[in-house]
C-alpha cells in the first residue's frame, strides 16, 4: 500500500495521540501547538525590539536623559530593533505562527505533511533566537551595524558590536533559515499536496495564497542571505575578501583586497526586497479573510487578488536595486528598477481597490478585527503611496538615507503588518482557545495603535523632506534643522511611548479572556472556511475527528441570495452558485 | 461608525498637518529644480489618491455598517467586475506611467554629465572629509589606496605628474563657484560613505575600491553643510563637513590659497632644535620634559603627536581655542601660543615636545576601570584606539599616559560647551557629541581610571 502522510489520512485512528505532557506541550509536533510555540517565541522577542525602539526615541526625542545611551548603544539598539522585528518576529509569525496553524486547518488536513521536521523547525528557531539574545551578553555587545549589515563596515572595527555581535548576528540568521527551510517546505508541500477532497487551488482562501506565495519567495530569498551571511562571516573570520576592498583602519592598511562592498548589497537586497513580500503577502491573505467574513460579503475580484498575489510575489525579485540608487552601482540601472518598481504599484493598488471593494454594498459588522483591518487597508494606503516616491529613482536621491524612508516602511513594513497581526489574532482567538475576548478592551487598544502609531509614522515623513538623516545619534549642529525639529522629535517620542504602553491592553485581553472570557463556540464570526467547520473548538489533534471534511465551494460564499442564512461553509454539499455573472448596484 | 468618521478626520487632518507644517525642502541651492518637480508631482497624484481612496473608504463602512436600526440588511453577492476591475487596471497604469516618465526623464538628466563640467574630489574616512580640485592642468593624479600615509591622506600617486598640481584640502571643508556644473567624483578609503548637501537635492555613496559620482550647478552663493547618510559606524553623526558655494573670482582666489600635493609633499620637517628654543618659554609651565604641572594647570606634552600639538597652538592662536570667557586655563595659553605664530614655528615646536621622553603622567582621578572599559572600548576606541594612543587617521590624539585632571577638565568643557563649540574647530566638535558617552561624572572617572590602566 503506498505511504499515506498522516495530514492526510482519513481514518483518525492511525493518529497516536500524545499522552504526557512532554509530548503534548513540549516536543509536540501538533501543528497548532508549534503555531502556539512560534508566536510565543516571535512575540516575545518582538517585546524587545519594542523596547529597543522606545530607547531609540528617548535618545531622540529627549536627547541627555539617559545616561547609559550613548552612541555606541544607540546604533546597537537600531540594529537589534530593525532585524528582530523583520525577521525574528514578522517572518516568524506570519508563516511560522499563522501558517503553521491555519494551513492544515484551512486545507482540510491533519497535520503538516511532515509533523517531525515541522517541530524541529520552532526549536531550531528559538536556538536562533537565543543565539541572537546572546549578543547582549559578548564582550562588545550585539552588533550596531545597521539591520542592512552592510560590509566593510559591520565587520571592521568603528561599528560596536565588530567582533563577536556580528559573529552571533550571522550565525542566527543562518539557523534561522534553517529552520525557515524545514517549516516552508513543509508549508508548501502540505498546500501543494494535502488538500482535501474537493479544495482546489482556485477555492483556497486568500490566507492560503498570501502564506503559500510568501513560502515560495522565503525559499527562493533566504538562500541569498545565507550566502552572503556565510561570505561575511569568512571576510570576518578567514581574512577573506568577498565584499572588504583595500582598505585603510586606525591608519594601518588591512589585509583585504579586491571585495566589492556593492556585491553584498545586490546580495542582501535581493534577499531583503522580497523579504518586504514575505511579510506582507500572508498580510494581505489574511487581512482579506477577515475583511470579507465581517463584511459578510466575498472577497472582491477573488481571481485578480490571487493572480495579483502571484504578481507582486515574482515582480518582488525584479526590483531589489531600488534600495541601491544612490550607492555608487552603475546609475544606468536606475531606469530598469525604477520601472518594475512602479510596475508592482499595480498590483498592488488592485489589491487595495478590491479591499474597499469588498467594504462596498457589504454588511459590515464593525467588531475589533474589523476594525483592525480596516485601519491596515488606510495605512498601507498611506505607506503604499509614498513607496511610489522612494522607487521613483529620481525622487529617491533627495530623500534616500532620510527620516523619510524610516516613516514610509515603518508605515507599510511595520504599522500595517502590525494591524493585520492583531485584526488575525482577534479574529482566530476565539478558534485558538474557544473563549471570546473582551471586545470593550480590543477596540480601545485598537483606537490607542492606529492613531497613536499615525502620530508617530505622519509627521515622520516630513523630518525627512526636511532633510534629517536616519541613523543620527543626534543631529548636533546643522543648519538647515530648526529647533522646530526637535520638539517634533520630542512628541513622536511621546507617541511611540503611548503606543508601547497601550499594548499592554492586548496582553492583558488575551489572558484574561483565556481564563474568563465566554465561550465562543465553533464558529463565532458566521465564517465559511473550512477551520470554522472543526468538531472542536479549539481543534484536537488530527483537527477533524473521524473523516476528513470534503469541499464543495469556494471560500466566500457569503450572503449568496437565495440561501438561507448569510453564509454557506465550504464543507456544505450543493451545488455552487455562479460566481461569475456581473451584478450592477441594484439594478439585477 | 467612529471609524468611518476618523477615516474622515485623519484625511482632513493630514491635509491641514501638510499646510501648517514648517518642515518641508530646505530652498533649493542647486538647479536640480525638476527633481522638486518630480517630488510635487508624485505628492500631488499619490495626494488625490490617499484623499480618493480613504474617503470612499470612509463612505462605503459608514453606508454599509451593520446597525440595531436596520437588522435585515443583506451584503450584495459580487464576485467580481470584470469592467470595473479592468477600468481600474487601466486607470492606475496611466496614474503610475504619468508618475515615473517625468521621474526617468530628470534621472537621464542626473546621470548626463554636462561636457563642460569642472571636476573636484570627495574623500571620505572614518569620520573625516578631505578633498581635491585639479590644478592648472585641469587632470586629477591617480589614487590609490596603498600611497595613503600621514603626509599623503589622498592616496595621491606621487610618482604621476597629473597629480602634483592637484590642490588638496585636509579639512572638512570645500568650496565651489556658483553657476558653473561641477562633477563630484566620491571615493572612500575604509568604508562606505555617503556626499550629501541637501540644499542641492542630490547626493551619492562613496564606496571604498572605486569612484562613484553625481553632478550638481550650485546656484546661488551660501555656506551649507556637507552631510554623511551612509551609515558609516560609531562617529556617523558627527562626519560633517561645509561647503561654501562662492562667486567665480572669490572661488578662484580661494583656490589659490589651497595647498598643490607638491608643496604638501615638501613641506620641511619641524627641527627639533630650532623647536628646543621655543620651547624654554612653554618649560616654565609644562616642564623641561613637558611632564606637565597641575598647579600650573599645565597638562603634560610630552607623548602627544606632533600634527596634535601643531594643530592646537595653531587654534589659540586663531582664536579658535581660549577664547571662551570660561575656559581661563585655555585664555592663559591663547597668549602664550601667539608667541608660535607661523606654521613652521608651530611644527618645530611640535618636532622638539614629540623627541621628549614620554614617562606617564600620575594617576589623580579614581574610578572603576572595568566599567570605564566597556564606555571606553564601545565609544572612545574607534578613534583614540584600542591602546588610546591616538591615530593622524582619525585625527584623534593620544589619550594613554597624558594629565589625567587634564583629560577630566576637556571632558567637561566639551559637555559645557566651553570647547568644541567655535567655528573652525571641527575635531572639538566630534568630542562635544562623544562626550554623551559619559553623562555622568561617575562614568567619566570610569572612563579616564580606564585609560590610566593603558599607560
């Protein structure tokens, strides 16, 4: 008989159980508990680079407050800040804690193709984690060589952290993609090869799609890093000479010669712009799934958002260079990714018009993670736009290396990715624990991140029109910045504190809803996918009990006239309704 | 409903925050005016987007929201729009090309270099600028990281005849005439860096191993600061440097003034004992040996590099230096060091205090060494040196073994604003923002008990 995976074996008997707690909590290789474990792991860590950045703007806003933050500290604090939060936390939790938990949900499975390798991935994943942590503690502290690492610099003396910090900065990014390439094929192979009966490609909801395009450009993205994590380590440790030309230090002349420090920048940008992708594509699914189920309406133009996900994913590898206009490479190369970098504002703004489109003529119940997905598609507006400023070539030049460039992915990379994470936190929740949360509590600190974080990230555009440069420990001195620019500086400060502290309220939501919210039942929000459909909430292991759920339409039939309630699950035999006629306001 | 109204408001908000804010372009000062274009431009397309779309936004949850008054209320069941998705497509796509066809147009301009364009040098370092016009035979001399020394910081090659006319500025420092495009070729000799003068709107990476360059018309006269936006390590911040963009016969007179390779190239060597007999005047205060008096509130010379002494007498002496009411001990020397008054009467000077045996000067300031250690070594080393024997590179003395009480005493004056603070005094004014790696007197006792334990 040939070998069936346990994701998708339809008799639940063959599934063993785990019976202590070890196994159950531990080394569980469920993949709702390894869901559980990496956002643990990246909300922890995030925690960090949170505090981090509230250090970055105490120096900032209130320079000479805090004696211990001196410039050494302060470019460590930027460093550790910016790569935590892209990697360690939204990488990590976007596929590593939703992937993990709604992919074999969503797609009818039991568990991930490869449950073993899948736990081996989050444990590999916190060793890169404590790696990284373990920066603080080395002679010379964590690296301060800017998240981009870029060479000669993060490897010469002159930057903190030269030795040892960027020595444990590229070994975790090396374990961590490890353990990104043991969870991402196991996503795609499980999206690829475990769906259920009935489930194709064209009915999978756009979690799936964002999850499973963002897995495919991890795995095609990282391994550029990892060569370049593994070239920079051998500069720093062999004397080799990758990216570290002839070089002068403390007036002696090092031993490299001939590396091209542009060579690690085509390196890590074609890593890092597709990055920016693997982070907002699983957004961008998720985001549409919350906005269609509380809207109780389908998603808008379900064809277009799938095929503009596509898009966006295989243009992401086509634009890395708009990172690198004015870094000395070869400036003819502007006109090609200025080009592509405009090409992909199509997609992307189609997927924006389809959001609001979905909003259109819907029924729109204005609960918490509506609310936050409301205020993502506002702030990816706004951070969408002035991307069209930064990958304009042209426009870059005066305002590249700028508080402006800090403003616009703070906006699109942070804010938004943010608002999603929580509007899918407060939309899964109730599916995760069977408790509803406190909703009085939610919308407050809903109201506190949106505003709150669009006091900071607004007037942030406009130091950098201004001209103030990113990655001043202070701006002493200079001219053109009026005394004006500090007190602008000052309240920012005072925003991002009110924003760091008002996530407190989702913490103390969770937890006492954990203990004391109601009970939420199966399927709270009236959804159709397949994970509102389980026999338990929260799901037990092997998810479907004694058969597996067959499919038997797409995922958003919502408020289908002539059904009787405003939404048909997927698992509920009949036939389709036609999906493709044209409707025209209220005319048909 | 709160938040279709606040969707309103952040819109309006955000209009009225763009009309009030006084931060925006600094007035332009080069004639890369189009490139504001291109920026208006975007701002006004990207601007009726953000109003269009947050409004419609706004509109569609508040008409559509679910609410006690109307509970039957049933979303439309709209898969998709083939028309008006296609419209869309169509609409964006010229919204986008309108954007970026102006935008490549004024980037074919940036990369064109005018035929006529006159060329000058940026060099960059940690933390330092230096820089470079060609001379009479209007060529620049080849470069090259391996002829870098104390006496040839631009790597100039001495052996071609190109380079020997070339002017050569060792300050932060530059000068431009006004009208007339000029090329700026960026080289770096450690690692990247970045030309950046906002006011002319353009701005390029100085990339160690090769030549970068962009090209500007300055356009009106004025002083501006040259700015570093390529993260370059721990004295990013402080890499400054100004320009001066000047009418065509003050620039011409102000290259004349400038130094050829050649000259800098034979320039004498200070003479010891020329030096000697200077000297017997600073002796009565500094010591036979320059050992320092503290009673004197004279610190100790001797172990201090001669480029370090030269520069510093050469600042009293201009005022840069002593000329603070409060710095009394600094007025004191202003006098004495105008007795020193050429250049070359500087350097023998210098010459004779570098020949005087260096024994370490006593320990007087107590603090903890290991903790000074770690402020030291994450802040001060990049510059001073592990050993904080002090480097030409950085342009940063020795610190080992020198008057302890003196170093506590510069230290506060570059936190009080006492020193570093003038107008030419450019390496003072790197030491005013290091200094906040001590804020507190405990960690700056911490910090020169560490430097003690180098000696």
């Amino acid at each position: 008989m040939a070998y069936v995976p346990l994701a998708d074996q339809d008799d639940a008997h063959a599934l063993h159980d785990p019976d202590s707690f070890i196994t159950k909590y531990v080394w569980s290789q469920d993949h709702k508990v390894i869901a559980i474990q990496y956002g643990g792991i990246a909300i922890f860590v995030g925690l960090i680079a949170l505090g981090l950045s509230i250090l970055m703007r105490l120096q900032l806003g209130f320079p000479d407050t805090i004696s211990w933050i001196d410039p050494a500290f302060y470019y460590q604090a930027v460093t550790m800040h910016g790569m935590i939060m892209v990697v360690y936390l939204l990488t990590a939790l976007f596929l590593g804690g939703f992937g993990n938990y709604l992919i074999p949900l969503m797609c009818g499975t039991r568990d991930m193709v490869f449950p073993f390798l899948n736990m081996l991935s989050v444990w590999v994943y916190l060793l890169s984690v404590l790696i990284l942590l373990a920066s603080f503690f080395v002679p010379g502290g964590p690296t301060g060589a800017g998240w981009t690492l870029y060479a000669p610099q993060s490897i010469t003396p002159g930057t903190p952290g030269s030795g040892y910090g960027i020595l444990l900065m590229l070994v975790s990014l090396g374990v961590f993609i490890i353990a990104f390439t043991m969870g991402g094929l196991n996503y795609v192979t499980t999206i690829l090869q475990a769906r259920t009966r009935g489930l194709t490609l064209m009915r999978l909801p756009l979690s799936i799609w964002g999850i499973f395009t963002a897995t495919v450009l991890g795995l095609f993205a990282f391994p550029a890093l990892l060569v370049s994590a593994i070239m920079l380590t051998f500069d720093l440790m062999l004397g080799t000479s990758f990216f570290v030309p002839s070089m002068i230090h403390m007036g002696e002349t090092l031993e490299h010669d001939g590396g091209s420090p542009i060579l690690f920048q085509h390196l890590f940008w074609f890593f890092g712009h597709p990055e920016v992708y693997i982070v907002a594509l699983p957004a961008f699914g998720l985001v549409s799934d919350v906005l269609s189920t509380h809207a109780r309406k389908n998603i808008f133009g379900y064809r277009m958002m799938v095929w503009a996900i596509i898009a966006i994913g295989g243009l992401s590898f086509l634009v890395w260079a708009h990172h690198m206009y004015v870094s000395g490479m070869n400036p003819y190369f502007g006109f090609f990714f200025a080009t592509t970098t405009l090409i992909i504002a199509v997609p992307t703004a189609l997927k924006v018009y389809n959001w609001v489109l979905t909003l259109w003529q819907g029924n729109i119940r204005l609960n918490t993670p509506m609310l936050f997905a409301i205020g993502f598609i506002f702030t990816f507006v706004h951070g969408g736009l002035t991307g069209l400023f930064l990958g304009n070539v042209i426009i870059d030049v005066p305002l590249a290396d700028t508080y402006f460039v800090v403003a616009h992915f703070h906006m699109v990379m942070g804010v938004s990715p943010v608002l999603v994470l929580y509007a899918a936190l407060y939309h899964w929740y109730p599916k995760m624990t069977g408790k509803m949360f406190n909703e009085t509590l939610g919308k407050i600190h809903f109201w506190c991140t949106f505003l709150g974080t669009y006091a900071i990230y607004l007037p942030m555009h406009y130091l950098g029109f201004l001209g103030v440069p990113r990655r001043y420990y202070e701006m002493g001195n200079t001219d053109f910045i009026p005394a004006s620019a500090q007190a602008l500086n000052a309240n920012i400060t005072i925003a991002a504190i009110f924003v760091a502290i008002a996530q407190l309220l989702f913490f103390i939501n969770i937890f006492w809803s954990l203990k004391s919210g109601k009970p939420s039942g199966g399927n709270p929000w009236g959804a159709t996918t397949l994970e509102w459909q389980t026999p338990d909430t929260p799901p037990k292991h092997g998810n479907w009990g004694e058969e597996l759920p067959a499919v038997y339409r797409w995922a958003y039939d919502y408020s289908v006239p002539g059904a009787e309630k405003d939404f048909i699950p997927q698992n509920e035999p009949g036939e389709e309704y036609e999906k493709t006629f044209h409707h025209k306001g209220g005319e048909s | 409903m709160a938040i279709a109204v606040v969707l309103v408001l952040l819109v309006v908000g955000s209009i009225i925050f763009h009309l009030v804010s006084p931060w925006w372009f600094t007035d332009i000062a080069s004639h890369w005016a189009n490139i504001d274009f291109t920026v208006n431009l975007t701002f006004w397309v990207t601007g009726f987007v953000f109003i269009a779309v947050n409004l419609f936004l706004a509109y569609s949850v508040y008409r559509y929201r679910q609410s006690k008054d109307t509970p039957d209320n049933k979303a439309v069941y709209e898969p998709e729009n083939a028309r008006l998705e296609t419209g869309l497509t169509i609409l964006t796509a010229l919204g986008v090309a309108a954007m970026l066809a102006p935008g490549l147009f004024v980037w074919a301009q940036f990369v064109t270099v005018p035929e006529d364009a006159t060329e000058f040098e940026a060099f960059g370092s940690q933390w330092q600028w230096a820089f470079r016009y060609p001379g009479d035979d209007g060529v620049m001399g080849t470069a090259d990281i391996s002829h870098i020394s104390e006496t040839n910081p631009w790597g100039i090659n001495p052996a071609d005849p190109a380079g020997q006319d070339d002017l050569v500025v060792k300050a932060p420092y530059m000068a431009l005439p006004v009208d007339q495009p000029v090329k700026a070729l960026l080289r770096s000799r450690d690692v990247l860096h970045n030309y950046t003068v906002p006011q002319f709107r353009a701005k390029m990476d100085m990339v160690p191993g090769m030549v970068s360059y962009m090209w500007i018309e300055p356009t009106r006269t004025g002083v501006f600061d040259v700015l570093c936006e390529q993260y370059c390590g721990l004295g990013h911040h402080i890499m400054r440097a100004q320009i001066e963009v000047m009418e065509p016969a003050d620039y011409e007179q102000w290259l004349d003034q400038q130094m050829t390779f050649a000259e800098t190239q034979s320039l004498p060597e200070g003479s010891v004992s020329a030096g000697r007999q200077a000297y017997a005047t600073c002796a009565s205060c500094h010591g036979q040996n320059g050992e320092g008096n503290q009673a004197m509130n004279a610190p100790k010379l001797a172990g201090l590099q001669d480029w370090y002494i030269a520069r510093q007498l050469r600042y009293y002496s201009e005022g840069v230096r002593g000329a603070n009411p409060d710095d009394s001990a600094g007025q004191m020397m202003a006098p004495m060091a105008a007795m020193v008054n050429s250049e070359e009467a500087r350097l023998n000077v210098a010459a004779y205090i570098e020949s005087l045996p260096d024994e370490p000067a006593p320990a007087t300031v107590e603090g903890d060494a290991e903790r000074g250690m770690r402020i030291y070594s994450a802040n001060c080393a990049a510059c001073h040196g592990a050993e904080a024997q002090g480097s030409w590179s950085t342009d940063a003395p020795a610190l080992a073994g020198m008057s302890d009480w003196y170093l506590a005493r510069q230290l506060n004056n570059y936190r009080d604003g006492i020193r570093g603070g003038e107008d030419g005094d450019h390496y003072g004014y790197q030491m005013t923002s290091m200094v906040k790696a001590m804020r507190t007197e405990a960690q700056q006792n911490d910090v020169i008990a560490y430097i003690n334990t180098l000696r």
